[in-house]
C-alpha cells in the first residue's frame, strides 16, 4: 500500500485503526501469557521483594517477590474476560427489553421503560457495590452483577431504533407476506438496529474493564491470591514511597485498554453511522 493511501486510510479511519492496534494488543497479551509471563504469577520468592523493574523482572516484584509483568499479564485475561462476558449479557438482556418495547408499544412500552428510568435512577457503580456487598466475592459474580446492571442504555438505543425500523416499508412487506412476529424481530429489525449496539456495546467494555477494576482496588473484586490490574493498584498504594512500579504500570495498562474500547467504539460509530459526512 503506497504512502498516500495509508495517510489517507489514518485521516479517514485514524480512531478506529488506533482502537484496534491498543485491543488487539491487549488480547494476543492475554492469550499469550503462559508464554510470555515467563513465571507462575502466584510464585513467592522472599529473596525478591520490593525489586524495582530490571532485565530478570521487567516491571519489578511486589511485597511478596511476585513478579508483575507475568501478574499483570494474566491481569489482562481477567479484564478480558469481565469486559465481553458481563457486556456479553448486559447486551443480550437490552436488546430484548429494546426490541419488546419498540415493537408492541403502548401498556408494554410504558411498563418496561419506566422500569429503565428506575434502574438509570441509581448510580450503576454504588448499584453494583449495593449488589456484590450481599454476594461471595468471585468473578463470576461480578460479570453477572455488571451485565446486569448495565443494560439500560442498549435497551434504550434498540427500542428507538425498533420504533423507526418498524414503520419501513420493507417491515409492511414482512408482515403482508405472513412472516410472524419473532421472525421479523429477529429477521428484519434486529440486523439492522446492529450498529448502534455494536458501538455501545464496544464502549460497554471500557466501562466493565474500568468497574471491575474499582472493585478489585476496593478489595471485593477479584480476590487473591488471583491477580488483576485493581489488586495489583491495591497494593501499590500500600508501598507507593518505596514501589512507584506497583502504581504506574496497573494504571497504565487500565488507562490504555478503556482508551483502546473508547477509540474502537468511537472509530465504529464513524463507520456505520450513515448520517456522518
């Protein structure tokens, strides 16, 4: 590809390519980290505790001489893993709600979207402590408690687009030539309300990767011995005059991979957004 077309393929797409570059990178690390740890993430070593970044450990060890590059590659599997999984139901759950409402309307409509504007009425991060305060600590629980308690926003977007989809002429064909109602949902107005899910659902992501996160630095996320990116912070708030790595390198890695989702979801409405010039 010549140097005209790569600049002009950056000028026109340069969110969405750089939003692909940071989650793909973040994704062959997680799937590459029995690999490229280079050591168990678990193992304690009392003759390595506290080093600072070096050749044998490249981002140091923590108090216990685990080492933190192995830790917070098998960090990034875990919030992977709670970012698609919890989005992965927020999203499935919403679209339902969305598409229900949009397509019966009236008593329906009213019902399940009055029930949105109470679940939007709570703020989703003190919803979601509410939540796991009264549940074990696990990481299945918190990509359940995540997915389910954001999911409004899709509902939202699926149900506008239900609204508008459902008055198309190609809808009054479907139904003029006797296809049911869960075969023009799924169909018809489902593939073509995709786009706006897909960007919301890739900043939904971000926005698990973030939340899991918090509650892993508040200690009723992710539980040790298991690491993830907010335990790892956890720590390194405990030893920041002496472990500046322990802080640094987990903060890094979570303000890259919200940044990676944020652009890969901007750069995607860009796309499929037909109004866009």
């Amino acid at each position: 590809m010549s140097g005209k077309k790569l600049r002009y393929l950056f000028a026109a797409h340069g969110l969405l390519i750089l939003g692909i570059f940071l989650v793909s990178g973040m994704a062959l690390a997680a799937f590459l980290a029995p690999w490229l740890a280079g050591c168990d993430p678990l193992r304690i070593d009392q003759n390595a505790i506290l080093l600072s970044p070096s050749l044998v450990h490249p981002l140091g060890t923590d108090s216990l001489g685990r080492d933190v590059w192995a830790r917070m590659l098998y960090g990034a599997r875990v919030s992977l893993q709670v970012g698609l999984v919890s989005v992965g139901i927020s999203v499935s759950i919403g679209t339902s709600v969305g598409l229900i409402a949009g397509w019966f309307r009236g008593l329906i409509d009213e019902c399940l979207m009055r029930f949105v504007d109470i679940m939007l009425c709570f703020p989703a991060f003190f919803l979601i402590l509410a939540v796991i305060a009264f549940l074990e600590p696990s990481l299945f629980n918190i990509m359940a408690v995540i997915g389910l308690t954001s999911w409004m926003g899709t509902a939202r977007l699926v149900r506008a687009e239900t609204l508008s989809l459902r008055e198309r002429e190609f809808i009054q064909a479907a139904r003029l030539s006797g296809a049911g109602t869960v075969r023009i949902l799924l169909r018809h107005i489902l593939p073509n309300a995709a786009a706006p899910v897909l960007v919301s659902a890739t900043l939904g992501v971000a926005g698990a990767i973030l939340t899991e996160s918090g509650l892993s630095f508040l200690g009723i996320g992710v539980q040790y011995p298991n690491p993830s990116w907010g335990n790892i912070l956890i720590e390194g708030k405990e030893t920041l005059g002496v472990a500046w790595w322990l802080s640094l390198f987990p903060g890094l890695a979570i303000l890259f991979a919200v940044l990676g989702y944020n652009l890969l979801g901007e750069g995607l409405r860009d796309l499929l957004d037909r109004r866009s010039p």
